[in-house]
C-alpha cells in the first residue's frame, strides 16, 4: 500500500510539474515577440489550400473551395478562390474587403475571419495592436493544457486569448470572445495544427475554424506554400474597391448547389444569430 501511496504521489508531482514553473512565465509583449521570431519571416508567400465545410446538413457530403492565400509578411493577406468568385483582402492596420461574385459585399471583417492573425503579423508590434483592439488583456498570462501540448496562454481565461506552444512557440489557438446586445457571448476559436518549415519560415498545414469549441465551421487544408513575387497592388484595399460595384446583402442561392455560396450563406447565418 505504501509503494502504490507513494506511486500516486509521484504520478500526481510529474501532472502537475508543468504547472509549477508560473514564474518562468514571459509577460505578455515578450511572449509575443518570442512566437513571431520562432515562426519567421520570409516575406511573400504563396499557399494553395482546400477549404472544407462540414457535412451538417447535406448527408455526409462536404463542400470543398479551392482558395490561394497570398501573405506579404507582416503587411497585407489577400485570399482568393482558384475560379477568381471570391477575393478577401486584410491589412495589418485592420481594413477589411470582401467581393463575392464581382461586388463588395463586406467591408466590416466578421469574427472568423481572423484567422490568418498570428500567421500575418510576424511583427511583434503589430500583432499586439491587433491584439488588444480584440480585446486581449496583456497582463493576464498563464499556462494550460490544450489538444495535448502545454501552451502559454495569453489573455484571460475566459476572454479574448491565445495560446502558444511551451516548446516550439507557435501559436496552437487564437480564440476571439465578443459580447452582443442582447448579453450573449460569442466565441471563435482558430487552430493552427501540423506545422511545419518552408524557406525558413513555419507554417501550418491544416487550420480548423470552429463556433465555440465544438461545432466546426471551416477546415483549411494547406496542399502547397512556396515563395512568390505577387505585386503589392493586390492587397491595396482604395484602389480594389473602385473596380466593383457594392452590395450590402449575399446573392441569393438559384437552384442547384453552390460550395462556395454555401460557406458565405451558412457564416452570414451564424453571424445574424449574434445580432
């Protein structure tokens, strides 16, 4: 009985050993400043990827959009889909556009299309503006356990925060909480999984959109990330919106089924949920 006492005891200290190095925590500008260093940064980037939406009504089919991710490192990310019908562009200072079918239909970005965040700003000072106008408390720091690695976790527990691999110091989730009108929260979480490195820069290889925790909204599939040469006249937000006309709802689904459609239609339904 004794050995087996001593066992459990044993077993207990080598659990909660990660959680007793509190003080070896960094603060919260230089937990930043480590991840953006540990990711690189290599400039202008290409990635091919597949968009996946899960299979919540259609009986076991999934919807899938071929989209390109075009990154200048820490500036801009423009995403556009192979067949040219969506183009969405991002700026480090925030600004937002979105054309569907050849007209403006957004120019306010929505929770989840924050994802590409921590992959962008590899800029320590940029991502912590970004950051805070999230909502992120700087000062709240602490470590947990998530999908299985230990993370740092920046922000408050229950609010705007993100989480960074303890080892490698990528960024393993980024999760935004914002408040409604009517009191309601509402959580998007984003998790950055298989990373690996090209050209001296890390990337991952698969990222994972969910409501919350539990409902996946999106899966992106990295199939290519290469460096490229694209022109900084594709992320030049004033300059795009004067080749597109405006319009302040979706087009609507005519018969037949459309993936792409199909993904904007079901965000814009979640987002009216929130309202």
């Amino acid at each position: 009985m004794k050995g087996a006492g001593r066992g459990i005891v044993m077993g207990m200290i080598l659990f909660l050993m990660p959680f007793s190095l509190q003080a070896f925590i960094p603060e919260g500008p230089h937990m930043l400043d480590l991840m953006v260093r540990s990711m690189g940064n290599t400039g202008k980037v290409r990635l091919d990827t597949l968009i996946a939406l899960p299979a919540s009504e259609k009986e076991g089919e999934v919807s899938r959009v071929e989209d390109v991710f075009l990154f200048n490192l820490p500036h801009a990310f423009r995403s556009e889909t192979k067949d040219g019908r969506r183009v969405r562009i991002a700026t480090g200072e925030g600004r937002f556009l979105l054309v569907l079918d050849g007209v403006i239909v957004r120019e306010t970005p929505g929770m989840e299309d924050f994802f590409y965040l921590p992959l962008l700003l590899r800029d320590r000072h940029m991502l912590i503006s970004l950051l805070m106008e999230s909502g992120l408390d700087m000062e709240r720091t602490g470590l947990i356990r998530y999908g299985g690695r230990i993370c740092y976790r920046l922000g408050s527990p229950d609010g705007t925060r993100i989480l960074i691999d303890k080892d490698n110091l990528y960024p393993v989730a980024l999760k935004l909480v914002q408040g409604t009108e009517g009191g309601r929260k509402r959580e998007v979480t984003f998790r950055y999984l298989d990373w690996q490195r090209f050209d001296g820069a890390a990337w991952p290889l698969r990222i994972e959109i969910f409501e919350g925790e539990r409902d996946l909204l999106q899966r992106i599939q990295v199939q290519d990330v290469r460096k490229d040469n694209f022109s900084a006249s594709l992320f030049v937000i004033d300059r795009i919106r004067q080749q597109y006309s405006h319009s302040e709802t979706l087009p609507m689904l005519e018969g037949g089924e459309d993936p792409l459609m199909e993904i904007e239609l079901n965000l814009e339904r979640l987002r009216r949920r929130y309202q």
